[in-house]
C-alpha cells in the first residue's frame, strides 16, 4: 500500500493511497476459497468446486466486500501511522479501480487537535452559598396549601378569588373558531390564566347568569390565528364555588404523605435548598468554563464547528419564526443576520473547543460514564412523563444516538467536578435572593452551552 499526503491545511488532512492490484486479486482469491469451504453448491462437495465456478456465482459481490474492507483498512492504517485521530467520518472517494489494476482512492480527514490542558490549580474560583429565608418556606408551603384547597358552591355573586363553572363559546368576526367553545369549564376569578380581561367580566356574576364578554387576544398570544384579535364570548355561569382555606398543619401534611408538619416543613426547606444549591453550580460551573475558554487557544474542527452552528442556528430560527408569529418584529434586537451569524459561529467554536478539552481531560485521567449511571439518568427521565415511562425506555434503547443526550451531559459534570477539586474555589455565603438577581443579570446573552 502506497500514501501520499497530497494537501496540508490546519487540522485537514488529504491523502492518495494506492493499493496494488495484486494485493486485491490475493484477497479476493482468499474470500472466494472460504466461501466455497463454507457453502454447498450442486454437483460439488464442500470445499472441492473450482475457483471458475466460484468466481461466476460470488465474484461481483466478493469484489465489493474486499474493496471496502480494503479501502478501510488503508484509511485506518495511513491514520494510525500519522498518529492522526479523526474529528469527524473521513471521506473517501474511488478514483481508479478496474479489474486486474491497483485500486485508488482519496482520503480526507479533519483531525482532531492536539490538546495541551491549563494547569488547573492556576484557577480561581468562588462557590456561593446560597442563605433560604424562612419567609420562603412558609411561602412554599403556602403554595401546597392553595393547591389542597377543597372548593364548595355557594349561592352569591362571584368575587375575586372565587371558582366559577361555565360554559361558552366564543367568535371572532362573527364565527366560531377552534377551541372557542367549552363546557363545565373551572375557572379561578383573579387567576390571570385565561385570556387578559375576560375573568374581570365575569365578577358578580351568579350561577345561571348569562353575559357576553368581549376580549382581545395578546399580540404574543399561542395561536397565530387569534393573535391581536377581538372576540365575543357567550358565557353561561353554572355555579359559584368558594374555595375553603387549607390550614397550614398536620391536616396538610397527612394529606401530602408527611407525618406532620414539622416533617413537610423540614422537606419543603431541604427541597429549596437543593434548588439554590443547584443554581449555585450552574453559576461555579460556567465560571469555570468561562476561564478555561480564556485558557485554551487550540484549533478546532471546522467540520465540527459548522455542525454545531447549524445546531444553533436551526434553534434560532424557529425560536424568531414563533416570536413573528405572536407579534415580534424585532427579534434580532437591531442586528443583521450576519451580525448575528458572526456572534453564532463564535458561540459553536467555544463550544467546540470545550467540549473538546474536557474529553481530552476525561481521556487523560479516564473519567468515564457507568451503565449504572446511564440507567439512574434513564430512569429520572422516564419519571418526567408519568404513564408514558415504557414508552421512554424503549425509545432510549431502541435510539443509539438518544443515549448519548443522556451520557454527555454526566461526563461533562464529573470532567467539571474533577477540574473543580485542582482549582482553588473560595466559598461566600449570599441571600438566595442575590444568586437569583446575579443569574438574571448573567442570563442575557451568555452561552452556557459546553458541548
């Protein structure tokens, strides 16, 4: 087998290799005798029938299978001599192959680049701990006594804060549209859950009442039909329920599964504190990516870079097709698309790079995702659809790429846990309510993205 290198650019690689005819018609002679061991054919014994029989029943398809396996095993091999490790699926293309002459073909590969890791205790860091008022829990604990509210129907005009059954039907232009109509529905007077300005209408209304109630959809309302448009309702009020006070006590408890409150209220804090905790490593994390984006320079992929742009940009522009759709006409916030396109691309190639690095650093130190881990993760995604959780397994399994969505994000987090125990991170108490404000502030326009 003769390579050539026939063009050097960056991390891409083109290569002319050519593999002797003889060396072509050796292997095909080779499959065609195991064949012709392995497989009866009238008239001859396993083994005994002569290479011209064997060449008219099997040649074209043996011919095939040698020249891929041929063409791959060159590839690997020019690669492997090179020490050149492929970012992406190499592309090969046949450029001469007749019978009885060598076989050549073009290799080109993008390669992925050689990655020289930051010292990691060069890196400092602050890990905030978040502080949950108590304020907070009894809040919470609140909102679970609201949603065990028991409702009773009385006989009095409708106030805020009040449930009402109807029924109605709404038209636009004089004509019913879908979903204008419904009956028996339940709705909180003051909840703002349903279209701005009909539940008003609706105050001091009582059961068996009728009343028209004229509305506007929002500009930035669901469906693009109804969007901005006037409406008509004919609403009939079938009952007014008020809602009974669910007191904060073991009743409330009992009725989450808790022995009482003491032990709801311990849950409810612990839970909120996880909550802070887990907005607090999202913050540590993307600190550290951040740095180690200022830390590292290396080349990457163009390949990868443009997959990972289309990625993005396929998102942005079904994210601004669906805000045209509810009224926006300035998503790009002043911006042309190659404005845009610029910030996008810079975006994919940091990703790039450090989803890159982190690899490198898993590979160096052999940082891996178990089947134990991958299976607890396939699990806690199955629980996010109750009913369907079968459904979601078996697409897990049945999907080899939808794996990896569960895979990468685990190793990217035990990659950033162990940068994170070389850095130097000081720790500082905060108000949760500072980490939220701090989160919202660092939310617009940053890429949390990695991989």
């Amino acid at each position: 087998m003769q390579v050539t290198e026939t063009s050097t650019d960056g991390l891409k690689h083109e290569f002319k290799i050519v593999i002797p005819a003889a060396d072509i018609t050796e292997r095909i002679d080779k499959r065609l005798i195991e064949i012709g061991q392995q497989t009866r054919l009238p008239g001859f014994r396993p083994g005994k029938a002569p290479m011209s029989v064997l060449k008219t029943r099997f040649l074209p398809h043996v011919r095939g299978e040698v020249v891929q396996d041929a063409v791959n095993q060159g590839a690997d091999e020019a690669l492997k001599d090179r020490n050149l490790r492929p970012a992406l699926q190499p592309k090969v293309e046949i450029t001469a192959f007749d019978e009885g002459k060598d076989l050549e073909y073009t290799l080109a590969v993008e390669a992925l680049p050689e990655i020289e890791p930051m010292d990691f205790t060069t890196i400092a860091l602050e890990r905030w701990k978040p502080q949950v008022p108590d304020n907070e829990v009894e809040e919470s604990l609140k909102r679970l006594a609201d949603r065990q509210r028991k409702d009773e129907k009385v006989d009095r005009e409708t106030a805020k804060g009040d449930l009402v059954v109807i029924d109605f039907k709404g038209e636009i232009d004089g004509k019913e549209f879908p979903g204008g109509a419904a009956s028996d529905y339940r709705l909180e007077i003051g909840s703002g859950g349903f279209i701005p300005g009909f539940e008003d209408q609706l105050e001091g209304a009582k059961a068996g009442e009728e009343r028209t109630v004229n509305v506007t959809f929002p500009a930035d309302y669901g469906v693009a039909d109804l969007s901005g448009k006037p409406a008509k309702f004919a609403v009939t009020v079938k009952e007014v329920r008020a809602f009974q006070d669910q007191p904060i006590d073991n009743s409330l408890a009992e009725a989450l599964g808790m022995e009482n409150i003491d032990e709801l209220r311990k849950m409810v804090k612990e839970q909120n504190e996880r909550q802070y905790g887990d907005l607090a490593r999202q913050r540590l994390k993307r600190q550290l990516l951040d740095q180690l984006a200022k830390g590292h320079s290396f080349p990457v992929p163009p390949g990868m870079v443009d997959g990972e742009f289309e990625t993005i940009w396929k998102q942005y522009e079904f994210q601004r097709e669906r805000a045209k759709e509810s009224g926006v006409t300035d998503y790009n916030e002043g911006k042309s698309d190659d404005q845009v396109r610029a910030e996008f691309h810079a975006m994919a190639e940091r990703r790039v790079r450090l989803g890159l690095l982190l690899s490198e650093v898993a590979r160096r130190h052999n940082i891996s995702v178990t089947q134990d881990e991958i299976n607890q993760a396939l699990v806690a995604e199955a629980r996010r659809f109750p009913g369907q959780e079968r459904k979601v397994v078996e697409y897990y399994r049945n999907e080899p790429g939808a794996i990896e969505g569960l895979r990468a994000p685990i190793l990217e987090n035990k990659v950033v846990d162990h940068i994170l125990g070389s850095a130097k991170v000081s720790e500082r108490t905060v108000p949760a309510a500072d980490l939220v404000a701090a989160e919202e502030e660092d939310a617009k326009g940053h890429d949390h993205g990695a991989e």
